[in-house]
C-alpha cells in the first residue's frame, strides 16, 4: 500500500505515519514480518523522492535486526548497505554493519549485480577499495557469468543481467578513481566507465519495467555526475525514460541533482543525503 501510494503525498504521509505507529509497537518481535515492514518502508521513503534521510534510517534499524536471516530480504540489506556507503553521508557505522561471506559469485538477481560487488562498495565507503579488484571481477564475469542454477532465463534476459552487472562494475570504478584516487572527471579512466555504462545501458533498450531496467538509476546516475557534452543530453533522455516506465519520483529528483550540477561550475552533492536507488 505505501509503494501505490507514494504518488500522492497527503496519502502517503498518512499512511507512512500509521505504519511508523504500528512498526514502533511491534520492534521487539524479531520475525520476518517486522524487518519486510522496514524494507518496506526504506523503499517507500526513498522511492517518494523526498530530500530527507529518513530511508537511512529504515537501513540502520534493519542493521539491528537481520543477524543471520538468508534469502531475499538478506539480499536486499546487503545491496542496501552497500550502496548507502557510496552515498555522500558514507556507509552505516562500523557497529551496524554485517560481514559479507560471498563462496561464489552467482549473480543476484535482486540487486543486479554479482554479491562480491558489495563489498567493493562497502570498502570504497571505507576508503580502502582498489580498481584492480573490480576489473578482475570483469575479466571474470567476461569469461562466465554465473546465474542461481534455479532459475530459468531467456538469451534476452541473460544479455540484460549481464550488462546490468557491467554497468554497476564500472559505477564502482567511477567512484573509485573520483573519491579515493583523485581522477578528474575528464580524465580517460573516468570517461571510459561513463562511456561503458552509457553504452551497456542502450544496449538492452527498449525498456521494461518487468526487467533490469528497474535496477539501472544508480549506474545512469553515476555516469551523469561525470558525464558531459552530449553524453549529459544521453543520461537526460535515460532518467526522463525511466521514470515514464517505473513512475518513481525519486527517478526525477536524480535528475534534479544532475541539472543543478550540470548548470554550476562549483555545484556539487556532497550536502545530500541522496540515494539513487
């Protein structure tokens, strides 16, 4: 009910407090029904694209609580984590956060990239992450990508999960070589990942929002914090495309940061606490 409402704000906000009620009431029972409520929640917040943090706070309480839970909503906290430690805030603190334990790097289906990747994003948030590292996981996943064997997919939607993982591979070199190796944006290294992950994303249109696609703002993002020339006008067409299939707000507010960006020579977002997710 929270994701169908997040289209109109005076509902939303009604219905958010009433969960928010009820989710306080029952924060000492430790069962999954409780943390699918704060995963709920989490998305709702930060699909309603408001400039708020309270999304961080959904993520940190699910820190508290997930323990050694397996499966989906696992899966979604991992992926979470992991791209809250690229945001400009930072990662969660050191206490909340769980070790990830990868034994083979099977594509989630879930976040659309291989597990391993996390922890890459983890370590950047850290300070500590190396380009070395993400390229020997492309050299990898050039040669074999592997999918969960229980699950069927078609040659379309293999070519769709892989360039999925390759454009979230080069999101993760982008903030390696702009935070922790100081790369201009224009240098070579940079604009190559920008380039990539522009022309990974093309190369599975049209869009779907039965697809990968619903996995994509947070590599189109990236790029378009890097992005220029004609390449600005590319990641334009992409977030206004994506946003007409998904109807995500926080889709549009993306774009917002990136037009004022864009449109300042000294703009920057290190002041937001803005998950592109």
């Amino acid at each position: 009910m929270a994701m169908s409402a997040i289209h109109r704000n005076e509902v939303f906000e009604q219905f958010l407090a009433h969960s928010l009620h009820h989710l306080q009431q029952d924060l000492f029972n430790q069962d999954d029904s409780v943390l699918q409520t704060i995963k709920t929640l989490c998305i709702s917040e930060i699909y309603s694209g408001r400039c708020d943090s309270a999304w961080r706070i959904h993520v940190a309480g699910a820190a508290a609580m997930v323990g050694a839970r397996t499966g989906i909503i696992k899966q979604w906290y991992q992926s979470m984590e992991a791209l809250t430690a690229l945001t400009s805030r930072g990662p969660l603190n050191n206490d909340e956060i769980h070790p990830i334990v990868v034994k083979e790097a099977i594509l989630d289906l879930y976040s659309g990239y291989t597990p391993d990747l996390n922890d890459v994003f983890r370590q950047i948030g850290k300070g500590h992450a190396t380009a070395d590292t993400v390229y020997e996981m492309i050299q990898r996943d050039q040669m074999e990508l592997r999918f969960p064997p229980d699950v069927q997919l078609d040659k379309a939607e293999v070519r769709q999960y892989a360039a999925c993982n390759t454009a979230y591979q080069h999101c993760a070199l982008i903030h390696i070589y702009r935070k922790l190796e100081n790369y201009d944006a224009t240098s070579p290294e940079v604009q190559y990942c920008v380039r990539t992950i522009l022309d990974t994303v093309c190369g599975i249109l049209p869009m779907n929002a039965l697809s990968p696609w619903a996995l994509l703002t947070t590599p189109i993002f990236t790029a378009g914090c890097e992005a220029a020339g004609d390449d600005r006008d590319l990641v334009r067409t992409l977030l206004k495309d994506l946003h007409s299939t998904l109807r995500i707000k926080n889709i549009l507010r993306a774009l917002d940061i990136l037009e004022h960006q864009w449109s300042s020579k000294h703009a920057e977002i290190e002041s937001l606490d803005f998950i592109p997710y």
